[in-house]
C-alpha cells in the first residue's frame, strides 16, 4: 500500500492519539522489563547468599506511579477533548 495515500487519509488528532498509545505501551514493557530484572537479581542473590534485599520496591513503586499517570494522560487526559468539554459547558451556560 502506498504510504504517501495513507498519511493523506488518516486523521491527524487520531494519529496523534495512536502515536501517544504506543509511546505509553513502549513505556510500559520498560517498566514490566527493568522491574523484573530488578527482583529477578534480588531473588537470585537471596538464594545464593540468603539475605533478601527489598531495594527493588523503591523503583517498582515509584516508577509504577509514573506509569500509572502516563496511561490517565494517554487514555484519558486528551486536553483537546477536556477543552471542547468546558467550551461546550461553556456555550450552555449562555
């Protein structure tokens, strides 16, 4: 398929949306990916020495609320459609 025919007639803030989508999905396999290799070294020198560290929890928690707020933007934060909302509450209230 003709790449050019495509850019032409997809919708921009669609696009914009999809682009937000997988940045927040590459965003999420780091955080699963880095954490688990985190635990999987704390595990692993647990049983090789037998002391278990909980560092891991700093990251895990901290970053997780990061991810927790990058998904409310992407999936539920578009500023546009919050604007056109209180445009049109707005608009109402005249």
């Amino acid at each position: 398929m003709d790449t050019q025919n495509t850019n032409q007639t997809r919708d921009e803030n669609l696009w914009k949306i999809a682009k937000k989508r997988a940045e927040f999905k590459r965003h999420l396999a780091a955080y699963v990916i880095v954490n688990s290799l985190f635990w999987i070294a704390v595990i692993a020198s647990a049983v090789r020495f037998g002391h278990m560290a909980y560092w891991p929890v700093f990251p895990t928690f901290f970053w997780g609320i990061g991810v927790f707020f990058n998904w409310l933007h992407v999936y539920h934060g578009d500023s546009d459609s919050l604007a056109q909302k209180e445009y049109e509450k707005l608009l109402s209230k005249q």
